[in-house]
C-alpha cells in the first residue's frame, strides 16, 4: 500500500538514519512484531526491556511509512469528544480512555529523555470552537473533564482573543501535551531493541502465518521462516489485511511545513492548537521554528487522486491558518499527504482477535492520537503477555464491536 505522498518533514529533515538489514536466515523469538513504524518500536521496546525475545520486521525501510508522514500532536484528548464517548459507553469508559491518554503522555516524556537524539517538548493544547454553535457544546466539553479531574481552563472569548489572537467564542486550554519527531523516536527505540538482544529488519515482508496450540509460524516474501510464540501485527493501516471484519475506514490527511520564522511564533512556541469542527485543522511548531500544519481530510485512499490534491490542500491550509494568525508570513517549505484509518468510535483496537486466536494480537493505534494510542498498546500488549490485565485491555478490545 502506497502510503503517503509528497515531501514528508521527518524525511527531509532526518534523511535515512539507519538502514536496518533484510532478514536472510530463519529466526526463532518470543515474539514477532510486524511494523517497524513507531507503533512497533513502542511495542518491540516495552516488550524487550520486559525479558522477552523480539523480533520486529517491516517491508519498507524503518519508520518510513505512516510513521514519516505524522504530525506527531501528542494530546491526551481523542477525535471523539469525552460527551460523546460517554454517551456511547457511559462515563466511566469515557474517563479511562482520556485518563490513559493523559497518562501516556507522561510515560511518552520519560521514554524520549531516555533516548539520545530525539526531538520532544512538552506543550499545551489550545481547542477552539471555530463555530459559534459549537460554544455550548465546547464548554459542556470542559465542565465534564473538570467534574472529572481534569486540569484546564474554559476560556470566553475575550480571554481567547487577548491571551491567543484567536476570534471565536469560547475554547478549552489544557496544560499536558506535547510534540516530538516520530520518525527520530521511532529509530532510537528499534536501536534500544537490540541492544536487549532483539532483531531489527528492514525490506522484510510477512507473507503468511499460521498457529498451533504452542507456537506461530510465520514465513517472509523470500520464503524465510520466523517462528515465535507470540505474533504482533502492528503493521498501521496495513494491519486490516489481515482480518476478514472491517474495524475502520481508511481516509487521507494533508499537511505542510512552513519556512522557518524564528522569534515569530509568538503563544504558538509552547501552543497546540486545533479545533471544534471536523475534520479539524490543527498545527504545532517544530524544534527549528517552522509552523506544521494539518488537516483538510477527505475520504479518499487511491494514491493517484491524493497526489493529485496535495498542492491545492496545502494552499487551502496556509489559507485558514493565514486567516486565523495573520501576522505570520506563512510559506509553504514541504508538503505532503498520508493514508490514515479511523474508527467509528475515535477508539483504537489492540489484543486478539477471535479469527486468529489468542497468539496473534492486533495493535490498530488508529485515529488521531496515533502515538499515543501505541503507547497505551506497548503497555497493554506487554500486560497481556506477562499474563497481567491492562485497564483498558476490555475498551480497547474487538469485544467492544458487539457494543455498539
């Protein structure tokens, strides 16, 4: 599957950081985990520095699919509302998922300043109401999280206006969040891999896997054979080949990098920001001061018709941020556009799935809080196999399909 399309930042910026080898000999392991993206860095790390063999693989060089088109807006707030989602599964399975994700953002903080090299700094999250019959709903946003123990603020619209130059009628601050370099953490974590005796390899393909009661056999596009006991497809938007049941839709998102504008970004240095509307447009800075922005979603998937549209949704993103920020002298550097799968819920699917059996274990960290989704996965699927039950192991579950 063709992934992505233009200039990717992380890819410009980090070049190839290391060229991982092809797997050329059979491997026998604890546990294989299919994706070398950030998804199964995260998973490779938390299982390796918990004792177990690893075996981690991917088909394309390391990091260089959806992991190299990420935005990398680390928030504990999800696509789908906590109102929403508490409508949905009632209010105590909306807190559990927004407090796992707060929580990951601070174990996402630890695990990059126990790396060398990685690009991470701990923000704020500015959501908007970008329509003015969004306010009411926006605010309920904020009573419920705070009725909850949620630190933020409930801003009015002068407040908004004064402390962000932002014209809309109410938005919610909150102080946990942050913003890293995917690509570099993803690459750091595979490298701490095999310094616990793991294995990393690049240009290496799954082609089929079949179970027995003690093992998985697993065998590669080149007719080598890996045999674990435990199988992790962490393979991103790729990983729905492997199931009959459809679990999310794939769609695209549009992104672009700015030019750098030191000493002009003003609130937007420690700020996230996105909005009320969807698909929403969002942005955050860069370690070197550029603007990246993103957003203007669309249903399409065909490589061909999203290359086609990644000039004309750039300019539309410079546009809208243009409009809402309009001192900033906005040019456009690198602009891309990248496949991506959400889910009906907003909420991600890790652990079994009943068509496999209990040794193949999914990590679908859809939606878009990606990362932090594959933190919660790391902990949870390492729960799992040291024979633990993680608290979201039921939400996150493919049992929560026959709740709908």
């Amino acid at each position: 599957m063709d992934l992505k399309s233009g200039v990717p930042f992380w890819q410009i910026k980090n070049g190839l950081l290391h060229a991982f080898p092809r797997l050329v000999e059979p491997v026998r392991c604890d546990v294989l985990v299919v994706g070398a993206g950030i998804t199964g860095a995260l998973i490779g790390d938390h299982l390796a520095r918990a004792g177990m063999t690893v075996c981690v693989i991917d088909q394309r060089e390391a990091g260089w699919g959806s992991t190299s088109a990420s935005t990398a807006l680390l928030q504990y707030e999800i696509d789908t509302e906590m109102q929403a989602l508490a409508k949905r599964y009632g209010e105590a399975d909306a807190v559990l998922a927004y407090k796992a994700c707060e929580q990951a953002i601070g174990s996402l903080r630890k695990i990059a300043k126990s790396l060398r090299g990685v690009d991470f700094q701990s923000m704020q999250s500015l959501y908007y109401a970008s329509r003015w019959f969004h306010k009411t709903r926006v605010e309920r946003e904020g009573a419920l999280r705070l009725a909850n123990g949620f630190r933020l603020e409930v801003l009015d619209r002068a407040a908004l206006t004064a402390r962000f130059g932002i014209d809309a009628p109410s938005a919610l601050l909150t102080p946990v969040a942050a913003e890293t370099d995917p690509y570099q953490l993803a690459h750091r974590l595979l490298g701490r891999i095999e310094t616990h005796g793991g294995h990393v390899h690049a240009r290496t393909a799954l082609k089929t896997f079949t179970t027995t009661r003690a093992e998985v056999r697993a065998e590669t596009q080149d007719g080598i054979t890996i045999r674990c006991k435990q199988l992790i497809l962490a393979a991103g938007y790729e990983s729905q080949t492997w199931l009959r049941q459809r679990v999310a839709a794939n769609r695209s998102s549009y992104a672009f990098v700015s030019e750098p504008m030191p000493g002009q970004l003003g609130m937007l240095k420690n700020t996230l920001v996105w909005e009320s509307a969807r698909p929403y447009l969002y942005l955050r800075r860069t370690a070197d001061e550029r603007l990246l922005v993103g957003g203007e979603d669309d249903h399409y998937d065909i490589p061909l018709r999203r290359d086609a549209r990644v000039a004309a949704k750039a300019d539309t993103l410079r546009t809208r941020v243009s409009r809402l920020f309009p001192q900033l002298p906005l040019r456009i550097a690198f602009a891309w556009a990248g496949t991506f799968a959400e889910t009906e819920d907003g909420l991600p699917y890790f652990g079994p799935h009943e068509q496999h059996g209990p040794r193949v274990h999914f990590a679908m960290a859809y939606g878009g809080n990606g990362i932090t989704y594959s933190l919660i996965g790391a902990e949870l699927l390492r729960d799992a196999l040291l024979g633990k039950t993680h608290p979201c192991a039921e939400l996150f579950s493919f049992a929560r399909l026959k709740r709908r």
